[in-house]
C-alpha cells in the first residue's frame, strides 16, 4: 500500500527543534521514487556536508511545471543514511555514467503533503538549505526558512551533533567544525548560494 500522509494537524508537522534539510528533488519520477520505494538519494560529491537529519522537505524546481514548481509540497522523516554507489541503488541501470559513484540513500518515512506549499519568491535556483522545525511550520516562502545570523552557529552545532551520533555508529571521518562558504549558503546565506545547479539533471 502506497504511504502519503495530508497534512492536517500539528502532529504530523515537525517538532520545532527538529533539524531540517530542503533538498532538491530533481523531477516527478524521483519524487515517486521516495513516495513509493522511500529512499531519496544524493551523489557524494555534490551532497551538503551534513545529511543526518531529522526531516527531509523537497524542493521541486522547473521540471515539476507550472503550479508545482519553485516551491516545497513534501515532507518526510529520515529514517538512515547509507553511503552506496549509484549501481546499487538502481540495479536496472547498470550502464549509467554515474554507475560507480558513490552516493547517500537516504531512506524516508511516508511523505506529508502540504496544505500551503512554500513558496520561493527571489531566490529559485536552490539545491540544499537547512532549516529548523520552527521556521518550516510557519514558512510562505523559501525566505521564511532562512535561520538568522544569531541562529547560525546554534544550529550548525545541532547538525554537528547529530551528524556525531550517526558517525559514533560507522567509521565515517568527524565533520569540520568550521562555518565555510558552502555551509553558510545551507545556512541561510541565499546569495552565496552557485548558480550552476544543473548536476543534479541525470542523477
């Protein structure tokens, strides 16, 4: 049986503490995939730093058409993270340029669909922005989303923490403490945020 949560109350709505990642959902098709077979995945090399979240929100961007796309319709709880190659992951297409590269899967609960979707309003070309439960249950817009500056460094010590407790479980290298540029645009710094976004096509 297909899983698809409506939203209706403030049960199935995050926990304002949880730690949130919007990620981008390339197309329909992939947004089927994590709806039907619960998994999400994310080539290593483009992935944001941290990936052990409590959430998931997908970011559908121009493919998804007109009155689905540039907005997040979707949620869904994070479940595990695996660090795979793509060949094991989709087994049916052995022969894909990506074939041996390594990957998260990422595996998901149901997803949630919005009642609102959230919005982006200036700022389209987004791939990866953390954000808390708070901010996600009260979000218009992928502006609404954004953490503060004095907001910044208390959740990128939640997400280091978090990210510690899956490492304690698996020999993954201890993530760097420090706020980089590429960190600081998932933060919330939107116009540091790279233009060429066009990776994920294919993944």
């Amino acid at each position: 049986m297909v899983e698809w949560n409506q939203q209706q109350d403030n049960e199935t709505i995050p926990p304002d503490h949880a730690l949130i990642l919007t990620a981008i959902i390339p197309s329909p098709r992939d947004l089927e995939i994590a709806r039907v077979l619960g998994w999400y995945r994310i080539p290593f090399r483009f992935a944001p730093k941290i990936v052990q979240v409590d959430f998931i929100a997908f970011y559908q961007p121009a493919a998804f058409g007109k009155g689905h796309e540039h907005c997040v319709e979707t949620f869904a709880s994070v479940r595990g993270v695996e660090l795979t190659t793509r060949r094991e992951i989709i087994q049916k297409e052995p022969n894909h340029p990506r074939a041996d590269e390594e990957y998260y899967k990422i595996q998901l609960g149901p997803l949630t669909q919005l009642k609102n979707p959230i919005r982006a309003d200036k700022w389209k070309r987004i791939t990866f922005l953390y954000t808390t439960g708070s901010r996600f249950a009260n979000a218009k817009t992928i502006n609404d989303l954004v953490v503060h500056s004095d907001e910044r460094e208390v959740l990128w010590r939640s997400l280091r923490e978090k990210a510690a407790e899956f490492q304690a479980q698996s020999d993954q290298d201890p993530q760097s403490e420090d706020l980089d540029e590429n960190i600081l645009a998932m933060l919330g710094e939107l116009h540091l945020i790279r233009e060429k976004t066009d990776w994920y096509q294919g993944i």
